[in-house]
C-alpha cells in the first residue's frame, strides 16, 4: 500500500473515532447510568448529584404512587401516562421505597389534555 493511501485511511480512522468518542455522552461514575430504568422504583447506588432513585411508569393511565421516607413518614405522588418522578435526598434522608397504589389520582384539565393536579389523595 503506498503511503497517500495509509495516510488516507489513518486519517479517516481518526475522524471516525474522534466522531464516535463525541457522540457518547454519559456520564463515567457508573454503567448503570447508560441502561434504561426499569418499571416501578429503583434507588441509586451512587447517588447522581442530589437524586437518590426515582420512579418510572411504563403505561398508558395516570397513577398513583406511595413513597416512604428512611424518617417513616410516607407521601404520594400522580405519575402520568409514561412518566416517571425522580426522588432526591432532603439532608441525610432519602426515599426507600415508592410502589403503585389503586387510588385514583386527582386530575385537572379538560379531557384529552389532563395533567397531575398539585394535590393528591393520601393512600
């Protein structure tokens, strides 16, 4: 192979991987910020920032979810259609746990353009 020809080929190489390599944009701390979420609740390993887990819903009605404090107090949340809420740390506690409830959440907004309304039901 004469040398315009490697020169060309390493050339093109180096684009290709300087393209990928910038393309890639996730962070380096874990792997387990590259998969998806799974359905339901999950905590972090290694908290990202402030956020210590989260949750992700994966249908097509609203919902309601409780979650309980490490401090025992419990709270709830709506999560829309596909949403998802991610839970972040309040000084040294965190959210333990967050599962689906049967209770209607409250809704606001005419029908086909709803939305979570501020308030919701205790569970």
């Amino acid at each position: 192979m004469n040398a315009n020809i490697a020169r060309a080929f390493t050339a093109a190489g180096m684009l290709l991987a300087a393209t990928a390599a910038g393309m890639i944009d996730t962070p380096s701390n874990t792997a387990s910020a590259i998969s998806p979420r799974p359905c339901g609740f999950y905590s972090l390993d290694l908290p990202q920032g402030e956020q210590t887990g989260g949750y992700v819903h994966c249908g097509d009605g609203f919902i309601l979810i409780k979650f309980h404090w490490s401090t025992g107090t419990a709270g709830t949340s709506c999560i829309p259609p596909w949403g998802s809420r991610p839970f972040f740390k309040d000084g040294p506690h965190k959210i333990v746990n967050a599962y689906y409830v049967p209770t209607r959440p409250n809704l606001s907004g005419p029908p086909g353009n709803q939305m979570c309304s501020t308030g919701q039901p205790r569970a």
